[in-house]
C-alpha cells in the first residue's frame, strides 16, 4: 500500500457517517492503519483488518449521549448556584447514560473513598482515557489546587467536561490524545486508569508493560470489570493476570482490592 492509498483511507474512515462526529485523533487511525499494513496482504485485505480493528477499539465511545444537549443541561444547573447535593445528583444523572460508569454507582462512596485513602494529597492527577470519570470529582474531594489532567479521544465528551471544569474545577483540563501512541508527559502524583488496560491489551497485545513504565508518575490506579456486563462470567482470575503480567520482574509494588464489581490495582512505581 502506498502513502496515497494509506491517506485516503484515513481521510475515508474520519468522515464516515459512524466515525465523524467523534473527530479521532489522526495518531489513532495512523497507529491502527500502520499495525495492520505491517502484517502484509492487500489492500482490500488490510484495510477490513483495520476496520474491524477500530470497530474494537473504538465501539465503547459509539454512545448514545447527546453531549451538546448534556452541556446545555449542565450549564442550567451551575446558572442557579447548585449545592455540592444537587451537582452530585447532576453529575448522576449524566453517569446512569454511560454503561462502564453506570456499573459504579451504587458503589460510588465507597469507590471514591477507597481512592483517597490511597492517594492523599495530590499536586497533580493524570486522567488517562476518562470517559465519564472526571464526573467524580465531587465525591474525590480534590484541593481546589489541584491539578487534574483527563484524556480521551472523543471530543464531543472531552468539549462536554471541558465546559463542566471552567464552571467547577478550574484547575482541570480536558485534553485530546491518543495515550497508547503518545503517554503523557507530565510528572504526577497519580494517574487513572479505569477500565481501560484490557482494551488496550485488544488493541496492541502486551502493550500495557511499556504504557506504565513510560507514565512519569508515582502511583497507577488501575480498575478492571470483575465480572462481564451481564454478570454471567468472572473476570478476577483474568484481569489479574493482567496486570500481575504487565509489571512482572519490575521492582514496583502492588495492592489489590474490590469495590462492588470493580477490581482495583495500586501500583506503586519505586
């Protein structure tokens, strides 16, 4: 495949109907394009590998969330002055909407307060593919110095939280980038990583050793499903393994626990 062929179907796949309104970083589509084109075969044969790949990947983002119409709701609730109570229920309201977060919920004190118990008084928090999460901020309870920093490849979500942080959390940003092909480069205390590290095992097998080893942080705080969407199946023995493999012979340490369905590994980076 030549780079003009290897153009056009990046340029083809950004304005499709199903990939456009998300507006994907260029990185992504060029990482996942690259990938598939190294293993060789034609073009027809390369280019439906890296569709369905990028089907993969890309499918928890295909949401039915109306971010335009989210952001009006929230700027109603922050034009009236809402009590810490009633941006919670806000911030709920927009969390039922998305499946992964929607799993938390009933656990959301306890989850929250697990993660400041490990976490104490940051300087500086990195939010790596955040989706919803930064939705948590009023139950974390952050320093208003704080500075979170939460990344993702959707804009539409990432305009939606960044208009939520200019009302809320100043100190906050919300930042496009594909973080498996470019990790963050900004020191921190501690990044999060939720619910992630096993699509990113799909995407690039293996990959999550050389992720965390390039993340310049002292702490990762990695969540993982503890059992399927429909509660059918276990995933502990799984996810564990992981996680157990993606730092195996590194001189960090690691705590484990859980949280309703929700795995959560502490690595300590030394």
């Amino acid at each position: 495949m030549d780079q003009v062929e290897f153009e056009a179907i990046i340029e083809h796949t950004r304005k499709s109907r199903k990939y456009r309104e998300l507006n994907l970083p260029e990185e992504t589509l060029q990482d996942m394009l690259t990938a598939e084109s190294a293993l060789g075969g034609s073009k027809a044969e390369v280019t439906q590998r890296f569709r369905k790949k990028l089907h993969n990947v890309i499918a928890p983002y295909l949401e039915d969330i109306d971010y335009a119409q989210e952001t009006e709701r929230m700027k109603a609730c922050f034009q009236v002055n809402p009590t810490p109570d009633q941006v919670k229920a806000w911030a709920l309201s927009v969390m039922q909407k998305h499946a992964s977060t929607r799993e938390r919920l009933p656990h959301i004190e306890a989850f929250c307060q697990c993660l400041r118990d490990h976490i104490d008084t940051p300087n500086r928090i990195l939010d790596l593919a955040c989706a919803l999460d930064p939705l948590l901020l009023p139950w974390l309870n952050f320093p208003n110095e704080t500075e979170f920093l939460a990344y993702d490849i959707h804009q539409p979500r990432l305009d939606f939280l960044n208009a939520f942080f200019a009302r809320a959390y100043p100190s906050a940003h919300a930042i496009q980038q594909d973080i498996l092909v470019n990790p963050p480069s900004q020191p921190a205390d501690c990044a999060f990583f939720f619910k992630e590290a096993h699509r990113f095992e799909k995407r690039s097998p293996g990959c999550n050793r050389s992720f965390f080893q390039a993340l310049p942080v002292k702490l990762i705080i990695v969540s993982l499903p503890a059992e399927d969407l429909r509660g059918h199946h276990s995933l502990v023995a799984y996810h564990t393994q992981l996680i157990k493999e993606a730092i195996a012979g590194l001189p960090w340490e690691l705590e484990q626990t859980q949280v309703g369905n929700e795995l959560i590994f502490f690595i300590h980076k030394r």
